[in-house]
C-alpha cells in the first residue's frame, strides 16, 4: 500500500492546480458527456435578429423531467447533462408565438440542435420531428465509435443474448488472442492453445485486448483481475449501448482500448413490461466440422432462455422503478477422449472409476484402450436487476440501482483426457448497488455525485481432491487426417482450485460550469479494492507419470507441492482525477482540451501518469451536414491484478518440486519420505520430512523495480458527411501507439558465453566448474555425482548428431553423449535438452536456481487503421449499416505473461501482432417485408474477417536453453506460410518437410508469427413478426440463425510445429478447432 506522502502529495498539488485554473476562467460552459445528452439552438425574430430572454423549456415526455433556461444576448441556448430520451422543447417570449418541438429523441452524448424563429402573436405552435433527421450529422462531436438504442438491440441475432458481443457490430473490434469464443468442436479444444485467463474478451482499434473499460451508466463493471466483465447485464435491462473507440475526454480513464458503457432502463409515467422465452437443440442444429469428419453425431446440447422486465411509476413525475429478471439453462456437453488402462485397478494405489470402452491395444506394456466419454455439464445463470428513480424537484434528480448474477457451470481445464471426477465446477456471483445524484446547483453549475459498492466471488473447485496425475502426454491427443487418438489421461485435483472474494467502494464527483463560449468540467474517481485470492493449485500435490507401465510401478517423473498460507490478499487504491475544457470558438469549430492523472497504489513507484487529451471538431461548409474530426491523447491503463498478485504479492507460499528438471528442489526419490506415490507431504513447512526439499515460491518470481502502468499515445483524424437525407458517410483514420506493455522475463537464464552456448557444449572450458579431462585428451562434464543426468555414467558429453544418447563404456568409467540436434524424450534420462540445460547452469546468475520469472514493462504495439461507415435509414423501422477497417497492428507481446524466443535478443519478437486482421467487413440492418409476402422483419448481420497470424512454435521445447517454450524452428522456403485445409495430408507433409528444428543452444530463423490463418465470415439472419394484440399488447415471436450458411469457420491460434509425436506432419499447419456451425433459435416476446 502506498503511504501518504510524497505519492499523494502529486494527486493534491494537480487538484490544487486545477482549482486555480478553474477560479480564474471567466466563462465557463458543461464539457462533452457521454453519459448525458445536449440540446441547443438559436431563438431569432422574423426579420433574423437575434431574441435574448427567451423562456426555453425542455420536458422529457416519458417521466415529466423539466428544466428551463434563457437565452443570452446572442439568442443562444444550450441544455446540458440531459437524460437520454423524447424531449419536447418549447420557446416563448412576451409578445411573440410559442413554438415547440416534440419528439425531438436524443442519446448519450449526442448534441442535438433545434432553432427557433418566433413571429409576433399569442398562438402556440407544435412541429412534431419524429422521424426527421434519424441520422443526423453531429457537428460538435469528437469521439469515434457507435451508440445503440434498445430498439435495435432487440433487433440484432445475438447468440447467447452477451450485450458485449454488440462491440463486434464494429469492424475496428477483433477478437482477442487465443479465443475460443463460439468453439464449435469441444474435442479439439485440447489440441490448440488454451485461452490464458487475462486474454479478455476484445480487441478495439488496435489495443489490448485487456485494456478495455466496461461500465455500466458510467459506474465501473471490471474484473480487474481476469481482464473482463464483473457482471454480464441481461439486455432486458438495457437502455443504450456505447461502444466508444477513440474518445479524447479526460473524464475518462482506466484504459488504453476502448470503452464500453451499459446506460440501463429507468421507469416513467406509464406501465410497460415484457417477456419472452427462447430455446435452442441440437436436433435443428448443424453438426460441426470435425464431428462430421470423423462419422460421429451432433453433441447433445439445449439452451433455453427466459426473462422479462417491468416498469413504471410509484408517483408521477417524481417516483419511478424498473425491473428485469433473465435466466439461462445450459447443459452442454464436455467430450472427454483419453487412453486408460483396460484394468482400471493397474495401480492399486490409485484406482480409476472409469473403465476404456475401445478396443484394447498394448501400450508401455500395459494393455489400454480408448476412452470416450460426452459428460452432460450442467450450465445455469441467473441476472436480477433493480432501478429507482426520483426527481424530488427540478434541481434533483437521483437513481438507485442494484444487479445480482449467479453463474454456475460444469466445466474441464479445456483438455479433452480430463476424465469426468476432475471437471471443474466454476461459480461466478457478482451484485453490485449504485447511487447517482444530479444537482442543478444553478442554471450554469451542475454537480454529479455517485457512489458504488461491488462485490464479486467466483470459485473453481472439482469432486476428485486426490493428488492430480498426468499419464502420458498431457495434451491428450495424437491426431492423424479426420482422427484422433488418445494418448494418455488426467485425471485427480489436476485443475486450478481457486475461490476469490472481491470488495469494490467507488467514489466520483464531478463539477461543472456553464457561461458562454467556454466549457469546463473538473472532479475525481477513487476506488478502494480488496481481492482475496485463495488459489489451491498443486496444494493437493501432483504426479507426472511419462508411460502407463511408469504408472503401473508408481514411478513418477516429476512431484509438486505447494505447502503455507494459499490466500492472497490485494490492497488497491484506485485514484484519478481530471480537468477538461470544451471551448466553442466559433459556432462552427469546438475545441477540446483537458489533463487526466491516474496512480494506483500497488505501483508505489509509478507517480508521473499524466495524461493530455486535445480534441477539435469542425463544421467547415456551417450546414450542420458535414464535420471534421480530430484527436490526441495519452491513455493509462491499470493493474492487471492475475499477474500482479503471482508475481509481487507477499505470500507464505512454499514449493516442493522433485526431479530431474533444472531449478527442481530435489529428486524424485525423495518421494519415499512419504512412501511414494500417491502420498503427499505434510502442510508443515517445519516438518523434518520436508529438510532440504522446500523453498520460498516468491524465490523464482519478482517484480522489476521500473515495474510501470501500460500506456498509449492515440490519435484519431476523420469526416463525417451527410450525402443526403439520413444517408451519412463517415471515415476515420487512427493511430494507436502502446508502451509499456507488461511481459515474463527470465532474469537468470544462462547468459551464453564468448562463441556460444553449442561451442560450449561440445568442448567445455577447464576453467568451469566440474569439467574434467577424459583418456582421448578431451573435456567432458563430471557426472559421478549425478549432477548432469541421473544416471550412473560417470561422464557426460555432446555432438552434432541426431541421436538422443549413445554410451560409450559403462558405470562410473563410461561417457553418455548427447546428440544436440535430436528430439527430446519423456524420460529425462535420455533427454539431451535436460542434460545440456544442467550442464549450462553456471552460466546463470544465480546456479542453484532454474528459471526467476521478473514482470517487467518494456513491450510496444502500433496500430494504424483507417474505417469506412455508411448508413442509411429509410424510416425508424428500417435502416442498413456498413462498416469496413483497413488496418495493422505489429507488436512484441502478446500478453503480459508472453515470454519471448531469446531473453538476449527482445527484437526477435517484434512481428504482426496476433489480432492482426488486415480486413474486417461488417453488414447489419433491418428491414419489413411487404404485405404480400407477410410483412416479416428480417434483421441481418454479415460479418467477413481476413486471416490472422498464427505462430509455429517448437512443441515446447526450449532448444535454445532460456527455460522459456517459445521456441521457435529453421523454415527453408520461400513462399508465405498459411494455413492448409484439413484433410490435405500431402500438402502438411510437404511443409513439414520445410522445418527443422535448431540445434541445441541455438535459436530458430522463423519469425514470430510468422503463419497467416484462415479468414472468417458468417451470416447471422433473424426473422420475427409482430402480431398487435391490444393497444399496447403485441406478440412477437422469432427464429434466428447463426452462420446460416454453415460456413466452416477455423481457429488457429498458437501452432505446434511439425516435428513431434503427439501432432503428425499428415496434419501440419492444418486447423484444429471450427466456430459453431449453423445453430437455430426460437424464440417468443410478449410486450405491454
């Protein structure tokens, strides 16, 4: 925690300042608000000239909220921080007609303009603009992004009814790495990369995927720890989404990426409500693709979904609530595929319950078979949400609102050999109560006060808590063209148990002024958090077992445990605060300018965030038809608290990790202190039993001392054009420079040598340690005491050949050799990596430890794209939307637990980033048939994404002996690397043959993602129809379809390269995972 000094004393001279600024302004006006809306206008006579003292009047029609204002001597008018909603804006002056605008519909952070000309008279006259200027060009706008109104949130096929997956209605918005969003096929999840758990959930306009801020009606909605969500919203509850890409206001901070703000529905004077029910089943579902190639049926899989809301007044004009309730049941199904022992009681000392139900063949002696398996995993969530609002005068308006979830679920650790006593079940609960008062302190002052308090407590935890057991090959699967084929099981308390408790305060004020050309808007967020973190993992202890017949004899290759305190405490305080002016210095050209400063305690040393922001938007032709856009800024992003809290916390977590392996704390014949396998040792790190096999976890982790917040310097230049009535195009250029970004690094890998790690290797130096001179006259390792491999040859050498191992003489006299340019093997015995890593160890800084893992904030990413929108409404029912991003993005992480290639060489990681989409294209609209053909709505989305890179990696071996598995081989051709079509086994074979692996000690040629994957494209239709049964009852049932057209659509993540047994070159830089096929839903909506 940070102390209060020096590192607060900065937060309270930048307030100080601002107050100065603030007191000498002499006009000031209300900046730009996105969570708010701004109608203004001009109030002339009939000759032109110019009214001041106008009465202008703005009511909104649905609950009666009333504010009033005159015009100054310009005849200008302007009404600030208005709630979202259909406003009735009337004008009046003594001797003059009244006018009023009705129906004049404004969103968040929207600037709508209605002038007047008053003509002498005493008659009232009403203009009704519903329906006109539905796409009307803001001119005093400055961000870049999209706001969607509840009215088209219902209308968009949503699969699974997430309102985050609304941001991909954005062609700027990518997936993030690693997904596995929508993954058709379960039992190829094990054979691609699993999704680290601060991957996030999107990537927007070149940023982290990580970076995004999530809030609902402005109140933060983050999961700081995961990098996601606290709570899903129900879209029953939902009024507007913001999806804001480039925003210059320094209102806002705690993100580099986008930002992602939920304005929820509030009551009014008059009673609505709503429900509906839908389902999905795989009886009308396509089967996937990989399913079908192997001749096997549809997984077994239901959905349904129920829900609805309800609102309206408990006092007219003053008193309003609004209810909604959502819930989801889905058991899905987790297809389990592993090799187990035809006798289940093949070790006694662990018997299995699961018995194989293929046909049996020996392996390791051991006579197994295929085990598969489709578990029915059950899946529910539930959503409450609750709202009230009160305006107990003109000057106050005040809303109070509370949302719970329960989520829980049956899951594997996305490893298809989890046999069923080890899936997870992970619980997600989540409530939060927010408070928000508006004070219209004056005409020109107003003052937004809001509090929050949040608590989230999600948990992971499995049936099975005997010692977690891995046979075989962890990954599960040997894969041939279209087959799969076991290759071991997991199976004991092998996942990641792991409870947490989270408790969020929030506290944000801000003040504003108002008072001609000038706008000013200052205040603060603080947020005090407190995680508790109980993580189980290997607290149960673990056992490696490289065959079925090392099972069999209860000889295990590898043994961890963790033994102390497992729960982690964080305590955050979160501070920002800020000052921003929007300056109108013509009526055609606003400017923006503000500072932001953001510090978060656990950085104690990370004090200078201070972030510009400039913004200009122009109207050039003063037609309100045409506006020029431009930005700058510098954006800080937060503690990613996963990463923070396994590398920096102070824990009471110790480690026993018995092997071969470098860094291990003993070997694995230590395990008889407890009679061997399946025991564990006691959680007492004083117990004698544990003497000489223990050490401190935080030995092998730190935290670098320059440790500093990710940031980014963003810059956005666009116009947007209204060709003709409701018909705009706009297009947007932006830059996205990201520093700082968080990474692994080795700080005690071995540092190589004058000439290098293989020249050392093949003649050792007699001047390093436990070098001797053999018969022949050359140097060779001392082995004797076992130092280099555990066995009993007294010497140790290497050569160039493909060899594992050949030994020359025997016992104490004779020399094993390694060959440096062989394949390793699951006995670290003959494994020449193992043994060449044990003799570089005096090479490390530190020689009595493997690998120290420090977190350090050095990575980089640019991002430049340029995005093309046209839009086009018919009427308010119909409209068609095109969005298309041009773009590139080149990095050096890809998230902030990347470890690069070479620890030496950091440059070898800078390549395209892996959200490198180069084309995104995205199609949506609405539209009714006509009345012949049923007056249907059709609602499309057609969304097409270009290839994205994939890296090819060395099947985690560390060739070049950093510890890190991010390997990477030699490639010989010439061509560009992409993907092949499943099933092309001649095509992998010929590609593979264009690899090979470096030699021990060495680095590969292949750049970092260096392959370019398959492109993507989906078409998402959904037809409804109205049926009016009363005058505010109406039924609406619905079918929608996802990838109507069944596209294969592949995922390709990080790639394993060819040369390895678990993954045959017959499937080389084939896909392993598809997208959902074509999936129906169907569904019914009652309204009134």
């Amino acid at each position: 925690m940070m102390k209060e000094g020096k590192g607060h004393s900065v937060v309270w001279v930048f307030i100080g300042l601002v107050s100065c600024f603030i007191l000498t302004l002499p006009h000031t006006a209300l900046a730009e608000d996105l969570g708010h809306a701004v109608i203004e206008g001009h109030v002339v006579d009939a000759n032109g000239d110019a009214i001041a003292g106008a009465v202008i009047t703005a009511r909104e029609q649905q609950t009666g909220f009333k504010r009033s204002t005159t015009t100054d001597r310009s005849g200008r008018y302007r009404f600030v921080a208005l709630p979202p909603g259909a406003y009735v804006v009337r004008a009046a002056f003594a001797g003059f007609n009244t006018w009023e605008y009705t129906n004049i519909n404004v969103r968040s952070g929207q600037t709508m303009r209605r002038d007047f000309r008053l003509e002498p008279g005493r008659i009232v006259e009403t203009i009704d603009v519903r329906g006109n200027d539905l796409l009307a060009v803001d001119t005093s706008r400055t961000v870049v992004g999209l706001t969607l109104s509840s009215d088209e949130i219902e209308d968009v096929p949503l699969n699974g009814r997430d309102p985050l997956d609304l941001v991909y209605l954005l062609a700027s918005t990518q997936a993030p790495p690693f997904e596995t969003l929508d993954l058709g096929d379960p039992a190829t999840r094990d054979s691609m990369a699993s999704s680290p758990q601060e991957a996030a959930l999107f990537s927007v306009s070149g940023g982290r995927a990580y970076s995004n801020n999530i809030t609902i009606d402005g109140f933060d909605n983050n999961d700081d720890r995961l990098a996601r969500e606290r709570t899903r919203l129900s879209l029953e509850a939902i009024e507007e989404v913001q999806i804001i890409t480039n925003q210059f206001a320094a209102e806002y901070g705690r993100a580099s990426g986008g930002r992602i703000n939920f304005r929820t529905r509030g009551g009014s004077n008059y009673f609505h409500g709503a429900a509906f029910y839908s389902f999905q089943d795989e009886s009308v579902n396509a089967n996937s693709f990989f399913r079908n190639a192997r001749g096997q049926s549809r997984l077994p899989f239901q959905r349904r979904e129920t829900g609805g809301r309800f609102s309206g007044p408990l006092r007219r004009d003053r008193l309003f609530f609004f209810g909604a309730y959502e819930r989801r049941d889905e058991p899905d199904t987790d297809a389990i595929f592993a090799l187990l022992p035809v006798n289940s009681q093949l070790n006694p000392r662990y018997p299995l319950e699961q018995a194989p139900t293929g046909r049996p063949f020996v392996r390791d002696g051991v006579e197994v078979a295929l085990f598969e398996d489709d578990v029915r995993a059950s899946g529910q969530r539930s959503f409450v949400f609750g709202r009230l609002d009160y305006q107990p005068t003109s000057r106050h308006t005040l809303f109070l609102r509370f949302d719970q979830m329960w989520s829980d679920r049956l899951r594997s650790r996305e490893q298809g050999a989890t046999l069923r006593s080890a899936l997870q079940n992970r619980q997600r609960n989540s409530s939060a109560t927010s408070l928000q008062h508006n004070w219209e302190l004056s005409a020109n002052t107003i003052n937004q006060l809001r509090f929050q308090y949040s608590a989230l407590r999600p948990r992971q935890t499995q049936s099975d808590l005997r010692p977690g057991v891995i046979v075989g090959n962890s990954h599960g699967l040997d894969f041939t063209t279209f087959g799969e084929f076991a290759n071991g099981f997991i199976t004991g308390a092998s996942s990641f148990p792991e409870m947490r408790a989270e408790r969020r305060f929030q506290f944000a004020d801000a003040l504003s002024w108002r008072r001609g050309a000038h706008s000013l808007k200052f205040g603060a967020d603080v947020m005090h958090l407190r995680s508790a973190t109980t993580q189980l993992h290997l607290f149960y202890g673990f056992y490696n077992f490289p065959s079925f017949g090392e099972f069999a004899a209860s000889r295990p290759s590898r043994f961890r445990q963790r033994i102390g305190e497992p729960e982690q405490l964080i305590l955050n305080n979160i501070i920002g605060v800020f000052a921003q002016d929007e300056w109108r210095w013509r009526p055609n050209f606003t400017l923006s300018f503000g500072l932001r400063y953001d510090t978060e305690t656990l950085l104690k040393q990370d004090k200078t965030n201070f972030g510009p922001r400039l913004a200009f938007a122009w109207d050039p032709f003063r037609s309100g038809k045409t506006a020029l856009r431009g930005g700058f800024g510098v954006f800080y992003n937060r503690v990613l608290l996963r990463s923070f809290e396994d590398f920096a916390v102070e824990s009471r977590i110790l480690e026993v990790d018995l092997g071969d392996a470098p860094g291990a704390t003993g070997p694995i014949e230590a395990i008889q202190r407890i009679s061997g396998f399946p025991h564990v040792f006691p959680h007492d790190s004083q117990d004698p039993v544990l003497a000489g096999l223990i050490r401190p976890i935080l030995d092998t982790r730190s935290l670098s001392p320059g440790l500093r917040l990710p940031y980014s310097v963003q810059a956005s230049l666009g116009v947007e054009r209204e060709i003709s009535k409701n018909f705009v195009v706009e297009v947007n250029y932006v830059f996205n420079r990201t520093l700082r970004l968080w990474r692994d690094q080795n700080i005690n890998a071995p540092i190589p040598p004058p000439g290098g790690l293989i020249e050392f290797l093949l003649c050792p130096p007699l001047g390093y340690p436990g070098i001797v001179v053999l018969a022949d006259g050359r140097t060779a390792f001392d082995n004797r005491a076992r130092q280099i491999t555990n066995v009993n040859m007294g010497f140790v050498q290497f050569d160039l050949s493909d060899q594992r191992f050949r030994d020359v003489g025997r016992g104490t006299s004779g020399t094993r050799i390694f060959g440096l340019n062989a394949l390793p093997s699951s006995t670290s015995t003959t494994n020449p990596i193992f043994a060449a890593l044990n003799a570089v160890r005096h090479w490390r800084p530190n020689p009595m430890l493997g690998e120290i893992e420090q977190l350090v904030s050095d990575g980089r990413a640019i991002y430049h794209g340029l995005s093309i929108g046209l839009s086009k409404r018919f009427s308010r029912e119909s409209y068609l939307s095109l969005s298309y991003t041009l773009s590139k993005l080149i990095d050096d992480v890809t998230l902030n637990t990347h470890s690069p290639m070479d620890e030496f060489n950091f440059r070898l990681e800078r390549s395209l980033g892996t959200t490198d989409a180069r084309h995104r294209f995205v199609l949506r609209g609405r539209g009714t048939l006509p009345s012949f053909l049923g007056r249907f709505e059709i609602s499309p989305i057609l969304a097409i994404v270009s290839g994205r890179p994939f890296n090819i990696t060395t099947n985690g071996q560390d060739r070049n002996l950093n510890d890190n598995f991010t390997d990477r081989p030699h490639f010989h051709g010439t061509a560009p690397i992409r993907f092949i079509p499943p099933g092309d086994t001649a095509a992998s074979e010929a590609a593979a043959a264009l690899f090979t692996l470096s030699t021990i000690g060495s680095n590969g040629t292949l750049g970092r993602n260096a392959g370019r994957g398959p492109s993507n494209a989906w078409l998402n239709v959904r037809v409804s129809r109205r049926f009016q049964l009363t005058e505010r009852g109406r039924l609406r049932p619905w079918v929608d379809v996802y990838n109507a057209f069944n596209r294969a659509n592949f995922i390709m993540n990080s790639f394993y390269g060819p040369l390895d047994t678990r993954f045959q070159q017959s499937v080389f830089l084939q896909p392993r995972g598809s997208r959902k096929p074509r999936t129906i839903e169907l569904g019914m909506r009652l309204e009134f």
